[in-house]
C-alpha cells in the first residue's frame, strides 16, 4: 500500500499522525501531472485532487478503481479487504 499526495510535507505527515498510517505517502506531487496520470477528478480553486482508489494485481493490473468527485466515495478498509480476498479467491 502506497498513498500519494499533493498535500506539502507538513500537512502530510499531519494526516500520517492523525491517521496512524504504516504506509508510505508520497507528498507534494503536482495535482495536475497526478490527474493526466490517473485520470480522476481537479478541484480548481484551492487546487486539490479529489479521492482516486486502486487495489491491482501482483501483474499490475487494476481489479478495482474507485474515483471520488466528492465527499462521498472512497475505498473503505473493509470493502477493501473483501476486494482483495475475492480477487485471490478468483486468481486459485
């Protein structure tokens, strides 16, 4: 697990406290490079990315992408962790 961020280091590493994450973030990355990247949703004024979820494959490939334009619709940890059991249970 990797989350990337446009979010500068401080505020980052805030989110990292509040939220205990053992994973590594990425921070300041440019929201319009990320987008032409991924695709996904820009907030223009103050400029942010809206959410963008992928669970992949060891080979890479994406089982399921979940692209936010809103408040509402982010991977949950428990969606998540079906996700990824049913995918391994598909993969045997």
């Amino acid at each position: 697990m990797v989350a990337l961020s446009v979010d500068s280091e401080e505020d980052a590493q805030k989110m990292v406290d509040r939220h205990t994450l053992t994973f590594p973030v990425l921070y300041g990355l440019n929201a319009r490079e990320i987008m032409a990247t991924i695709g996904g949703y820009i907030n223009e004024e103050p400029l942010f990315l809206h959410p963008s979820g992928f669970i992949l494959r060891p080979n890479g490939t994406i089982v399921l992408l979940v692209q936010s334009s809103g408040a509402i619709g982010r991977l949950v940890t428990e969606d998540t962790l079906r996700i990824i059991q049913h995918s391994q249970k598909q993969a045997k």
